[in-house]
C-alpha cells in the first residue's frame, strides 16, 4: 500500500463529510498527504460568564500595574523606558492603556507558511492546527524501551508527522537528538524538520545564535527576504512563573519578532507551586505573564503576529510532579479560551500531554480529557497532539502513531455535525420503516465509508476475532502502526541547491561551534 | 485503613473545595461514603443552534406521524386507541399534539429514594448522577483474565459501587452471574444490590413476572405501601430500533409505571445499522423512538417520573461491529442533550462505555471521549460510568476502579471552578511576587489539600519511583486498586428481620421457578 493509498484511507470520512467546505475543498485536490487548516464550525464552550472573565482579566491588569514583571535584559528595559512603562530595576509596571495598546496591535489572524505551498495554514480565528510534541530527552521506542532519543528518532518523528493528515506542522525538536553536541544540535534538528516534512515547523530558543542560525536555515529554504516579513515558523518563549522574563527568551523573542515570525508567549506554570493553589488564581497570574510578553513582542515590531498561549499543569500536592490531563486543567483551558477571545488573540494550548508513563489507560484518559477541552475551548494552536508521555520527558511511537490517529476523529468532530443529507437520511427512515434495517439503503449505499470515523489502531473486532490476531493490546497496536507507516515513507521532494545549501550551512556552522558548551 | 478513611482521603478535594454548595454540605455531615447528588455549576455546551434542535424535532414528530412505532402488545394497542391515537394492527401513529400532552406530563426532575435516606438523590434538572454498568456475560477479574461472570463477581461490583463515592447507584446486573439459572437469577441479582449496598439500584426488566418479583423484593426493603408511589429503582427499556417497543419491553412499563418506579426509554441504536448513516439523522430516528416510549409510559400512570434516553454508537460501516467513544457518538450526545432539555426531560446517557477488550489506551480514549461529553452534555442520568469494557460484553475489575477514581474528577469538574478564594490567590501572587514560589504561602497551605484532584490509580511520580515500584501499567495498577478496596469492604447495616424477608422470598420463589427456560 503507498503512502498516498493510506492518507487517502484515513482522509476519506474527512474528504467525503465532515467540515463542509473543508471536505468539499479537500475533494477538490487529490491526492493529498496533509488535511488543510481545520475550520472549525462548532461553537465554542464557555465555561464561566462573562463578568467572571472579565473580574479575571481585572485582577491580571492590577498584577501588572502593582506587582509588575521582571525583563531581565538592558535592551528590553530600554525599550519599555521609551515606550513609558514604570520601570525600576529589571521591574517593569505596566498600566492597562500601555499594555492593551501594545497587545491590540497583534493581528488576530496570521498565515503560517510552508516550504509546500499545499501545508500553509491559517492561525488564529475559526481555524485549529495540530502540533507533535517538543523537547522530549527520551523516547519510548518501537520495542516499548525508554532510553535518549536520537537523530535517528528525531528522523523518524518527523517522517510521521509528514504522514499524519491531520498533523499540520513538523513542530522541530520533537526528541532531542542527544548524540549531538548540544551547540550543534539545533542546526541538525532544523535540518531534519526541512528535509523530511514540508509542513510548517518550529524555530529554536535556547540562544540568540541559534535562533538566527533558524532563520538563516529558513532562509535558504524560502528565500533570505522573504523571511524577514513572512511567517514561516513558530517559536516558544516560556516565561518564567511567576512573573519572569529571562534573557534567553528575550533575545529570541528580539530575532523572531523582528523578522516577522510568530511567538508563542506561554508561561509554563506548575499550578500550585509556581502559582497559587486555585484554577482561577493561576488563570490570572498567567494570563499577566503571556499579556506581557505579547506588548513585548510589539515593542520589536509592531503589528508582528504572535501566539498567547499557556501551558498549565497542576503539580501533586504530595510530591511536587506536574500531572497532566485533570479536570482543573481542562477548566483553566477554557478560562485561557475566553481571555484570548476577548483580546482577539490566536491563542495556543496543549492537547495530549499526559504524565503516563506509558501508552496505557491513564494515557488515554488524560489525552481526551485535554484534547475534548482544546478542541471546545477553540484554540488555534493545539500543541503537543502527539507523542507526549511522562510530562514531557518522553516521546513514545506507539502514542504517535495513537495521537495522529484520534487527530483525525477531532478533526472532524470540530468539523461540525453534517446536516447536508439530513433529509436523505430522513427519506432512508421512511424507506426502511419499523424492524427494517438500513444496511442496503441508497442513502447508507452513498455515505457508509464516511458517516463515521473509522479508526484503525483502535480495535472494535470481535474478542474472538481480536484474540486470534493476537490479543495485543492498544500500546502494542500503536507501535505496529509506527512501524508500518515508517515503511511506507517518502521523503518530500526538495531542490537540490537547496538541500545542498543546507548541508554547506551545516559544515560551516559546525566549523566555527564547539562540541562543549562555553 | 478503614473505608471510612478510604473514602475520606477521596473524598477531600470535592469537600473543601469543588462544588460550592455540595462542597460545604459534605463538610458538615461526616463521616460519608458517598457523594451527594452532583449539582452541576457548569453550563451546558450546546452544539449546533436552537433552529437545528428544532429542526430535528420537527423531522422526529413527522415519522411518528408519518411512519408510527409498533407497540407489539395487545394491552398497549387498546390504550392507545383510547387515547385516540391512529392504531393499525400494531402500528401507532401519533399526531404532535397528542404526543406532546403526553410528554409534557412528565415531571423535569424527582427524588430517587435510597435505603439508607443519606443516599437519596435527585434526578433531573441541574442534577447529574453516575450509575455503574449493566449487563455483562463476562469480566475481566482481578488478574486480568475473561472469564464468565459469577455472582461472586457481582457481589464484589456491589461492594465496589458502594465503597465508589462518586457512585450514586448500584446498578444491578453488573455483571450476570451465569451460574444461576435465568429464570431463578434475577432473584439473586436484586438481593445483591440491596445486600452489599444501600445506594439506589435498578430494577429487572426481562418479563412481567421478574420485575413484579423485583417490586416485591424492593418492597421488603422499603415497605409494600411505600414503592407504589415512591421511586426507589430505576428500569431499563430499550426500543428495538427501528421503531418498535416489543411486548417485554411494554410488559415491565406496565409494572414499574403503574407503581411510578422511572423507566429509561432508550433506543439501543447501532448508527449505521439500525438508524441511517447519519448522526443527525439517527437522533431524529432515535428522538421519535424514546417520546413514543415516554409517552405510553404516560397512558400507565399520568405524571409518573420517566427518563428520556439513548445508547448509540456508530458501527463499523465493514463489520458492523458496535464502536465506542468515537467524535460521532460524542456529537449526537450534545444533540440529545439539547432536546431532551427542549421538552423538560430528564435524561440518560452513558459515560465511560467503550469498544476496548482491554482497560488500555484505547479505553482511555473512548472514556473520556463520552464522558467528557456526558458532562458539558448536562446528562442527569449517567450510565454504564463504570467497569464497562468490550461494548458493554464485560465488566473489568481494572477498569471499573479506574472509573470510580475517574469519576471523582468528573465530579469536580462539573462542580465548576470555585471562586470564594479567588482575592485570596490574588494576595498570594502580590507576597510572592516574581521568582518566588506558593508553596509556603498562607493560601496554599490552606488550599494544598483541596485545590486540585489528586488521584492515586493514575501515577504521577517520577520515571524512577515507577520503576522502583515495578514499572506497572494503569491496567495492573487498577486491578490492585480494586482488590484494596475489597479488602476494606464492610457491609452497609441492614435490619435483620428486612434480610430474613428477603432470604425467605427468595427461597419460596426458587421452590416455584424451574431451573430451566419454558
């Protein structure tokens, strides 16, 4: 079966169905690796009314203004100076004109550009996008082993998120490729993203050099101008809860913002340890923290394309641990929901992030716990939709490869209920009439491959049926499915002067990087 | 440990925290062993507009115009005629007014009476109740094997559903216990629910005869007199979809509505094969099938309190095998939500029920798929929220543990996100200030026990705290948990004149039952 056989498989309920004009459009061009941005047509939930929203929105402004957030780097201090803040020290008040000013600039839409005219995507308003994972040391490997990730791995990651349909970006440093010196790593995992996948992907932080180094290997790709203005990656910036902004994301902030390319300003916060021991507390602290990284953003240039966002787990009281998919993260999901609407922000969250340690029942339960929140608290951004295990630490095939399979049953899902044949169905009723049965109806004749979503690496066979393939287990199923879609890649094309303008890059950037940090 | 303990370490998020009211209300009669009604302090999620709910509508009343609904059941085709609606045969159809009168005279919500008045909860309106499983030939036991049920197994469900405190019910046919003969098992089935625990229960509903031994059964219990008016079970009836009530099903109406026991009138609709290949479509279908089984209910006793409901899952359009927590099945819960609010209804959905063999990833994934919609759905009576493995063909141990943990953070989710403490949080964050952390602040060590749900089947440690305790999947780790919680069981008190009655009935029933089918 060929790659495109078996994205046109899982495509088709999408393709024939759900979404409307997305299914139409997607009908259009085949065949295709990728579905095109999810419009979403459900409305979004809200949890808590309006003027709970707003006494939110109150209480993060006072914090600003009272309490301030530190900047700790001179340039930034200097541009809040002249941009009038109350500045003392590395603290920085904000008053709420100056700060709703600067976040007004932000556009409330952006597109997202790929190397493949045919994975660009839109963020922000109506539209959702799915992103793998980020940042994880170990994976859990094709036999079920946790041990360091490695380019190989890194290799691999990318290749499925080129041939999951419903992921629309490579994101970049999926596993860490620990083999690697770390101040080369980055040139290789940008690499790899480039060179296996033509979605969009994600740009690196850890360092101003490295994040120029991003965008001179974008560059190469796109075109050194037309990266100067065009959004063509995502870029995370944590802020430090509480209220910190440090120098290393301040300078990558400086060399992505000014080139246009969309940041996700997202503290990262342990509720209850780095915030306060209540939802909506944490809420209003971190909505502060993103709301000034944003004005930030548009101090380097305005009218720049950003991302609010939040990461937002609670920590075991006991322990310390972060926890992963609970009902008080589901909740605060949808408070961020509501905040990025009023300020008609693009906002991001996390789908599938999970502390399981394995691809097991808790896995499972905390992944839909999160992703049903995502998807109805209307982000734009869903990040960490697939590979997340153990907090983050791990990035495991089998949860990929499961991941990438449920993004296609939320994808439709926030397609919205079809109502097109609603009268055919109707008509079928009539025909069929009581104790009847409806397999052999012209209406179940036209819509049966795709009335309903048709997972494969979740099994509904019979125990019978099942037990004699093996009685595998889900975790099991996943890795299979990894491993068969590896066997079914091709690599994307990309011009050769290109590929080779990277590979000079490489070199010499490597030439001139030591293999020890400084 | 004692249960009491047990049930108290679970039980303090929601006491001191979630729910507001209820939260406050648990605090001030202790010690409990079971969460009072769930009083939702969430809004429901609405899906698609009130035109598209009224659309459906529309469509449902036109096949029971149009088309009708059998009612295979002499007594029943005669009531209907004096009803004045248009019978043919066994065919009824129903004009919109009639249907309608009929409906409205159900009430929107009633008291559900438990043996022991602690456990008496309210069903309907903003109410929400969790109830375990029905109806399972297998289980999967304690050390993961399926195997035919046994009554052993079902008295250790009871226990469990007793000792669950986010469980309002004891369900009944947990499992079937396959070694006592059919036509003498219900006896032991209603005995075991009302033995091991004193929580609300369901009655049996397979012929005439059972349910009115069940009555009598229940009668014992609470008094003959008292079960004539006062609900203290609820039964399950299922339209045989499409479109037809069969004479069991009419049979155990007759006698749990005349004696004002609720009924859940549910179509068991397998979308795709018995409704259209449409979900919309398949709601209307279902929609006609439930207000033609609530309205005859109310032909047996005007007002009686009756449960709107529905099982649907789509199939597998190429095996025909019944999915489980798929977008779909989610998607069409929201819409039953909506109309089963339009008239006023209680209503019934299921929570945790899925297609998985195995408490893995996928049943994770298919649980919260529902019960995340079950919750935002405003369901009031939600089923099949424990133990529920294999479309409902077996009740796992593991798994049933696992959803009893579960439950308690769907309890508190849908408690809402509490807000009393909220100029408090806020002070925290002005002590704190940037870089530092909560965890010696005043409000979180007021708060750290009850801020966030803290569950102990899902693990949260660190890799190698896991690995020292022996690297065990959710599944194994539920499998303990249930096998704890038998250890600490201890009987609910139980008057022994009230269980001499009922030994004695049962004993003086079997005396007149064959052991065989006639």
């Amino acid at each position: 079966m060929s790659t495109t056989d078996t994205v046109e498989a899982e495509l088709s309920p999408v393709h024939r169905r759900g979404g409307g004009r997305i299914g139409r459009k997607a009908l259009r061009g085949a065949p295709m690796a990728s579905f095109p941005t999810l419009v979403r047509n459900i409305p979004v939930y809200e949890i808590v009314p309006d003027e709970a929203v707003e006494l939110i929105h109150d209480e993060s402004l006072k914090i600003l203004e009272e309490v301030g957030c530190e900047f700790r780097d001179d340039e930034a201090i200097s541009m809040w100076k002249a941009a009038g803040a109350d500045v003392s020290g590395t603290r920085v008040r904000l008053d709420r004109a100056l700060l709703m000013d600067l976040v007004a600039k932000v556009p409330s839409e952006f597109t997202l550009n790929a190397r493949n005219p045919d994975r660009t995507v839109q963020v922000g308003g109506n539209n959702s996008i799915f992103i793998p994972m980020y940042g994880a040391p170990y994976v859990r490997d094709l036999d079920n082993k946790r041990r360091y990730g490695t380019l190989d791995d890194l290799n691999n990651f990318h290749k499925l998120a080129y041939m999951a349909p419903a992921l629309h970006s490579s994101s970049s440093i999926i596993c860490e490729p620990m083999e690697i010196a770390v101040p080369k790593r980055h040139l290789h995992i940008i690499h790899s993203a480039l060179k296996h996948s033509d979605k969009p992907f994600m740009g690196i932080v850890t360092s101003k050099e490295r994040a120029e180094d991003t965008m001179a290997m974008a560059g190469l790709v796109f075109g050194e101008e037309y990266v100067k203005d065009n959004p063509v990656l995502v870029a995370i910036t944590n802020c430090n809860s509480p209220l910190v902004w440090d120098a290393t994301m301040l300078d990558a902030m400086k060399v992505y913002a000014r080139n246009n390319q969309p940041l996700i300003l997202a503290p990262f916060a342990l509720c209850g340890a780095s915030t306060s021991a209540s939802a909506v507390g944490a809420v209003a602290q971190v909505n502060a923290e993103a709301l000034a990284g944003v004005a930030f953003t548009q101090l380097l240039r305005p009218g720049s394309p950003q991302l609010y966002g939040q990461f937002m787990v609670t920590v075991d009281m006991k322990t310390g641990a972060p926890m992963g998919g609970t009902p008080e993260a589901a909740q605060m999901m949808y408070l961020m929901g509501a905040l990025a609407r009023k300020y008609s922000l693009p906002w991001r969250t996390s789908g599938f992030h999970v502390g399981s340690k394995l691809n097991d029942a808790q896995a499972g339960y905390e992944s839909n716990m999160l992703m049903h929140a995502a998807i109805l608290a209307g982000a734009n951004y869903i990040w960490h939709a697939a590979g997340w295990l153990e907090a983050g630490l791990t990035c495991g095939y089998s949860k990929f490869a499961t991941d990438c399979e449920q993004l296609v049953g939320w994808y439709k899902y926030a397609g919205g209920l079809p109502f097109d044949d609603f009268q055919e169905a109707m008509a079928a009723i009539r025909e069929v009439g009581p104790q009847g049965h409806f397999l052999g109806t012209e209406h179940t004749l036209k819509h049966f491959e795709s009335a309903f979503f048709m997972p494969s690496v979740m099994d509904f066979n019979s125990f019978e049926q099942w037990s004699a393939e093996g009685a595998k287990d889900h975790d099991t199923r996943g890795s299979e499915k990894a491993r068969n879609m590896l066997k079914d890649y091709e690599e994307p094309k990309l011009d050769e002067g290109i590929a080779e303008g990277l590979r000079d890059f490489i070199a010499q950037r490597e030439a001139n990087l030591s293999d020890t940090l400084n």
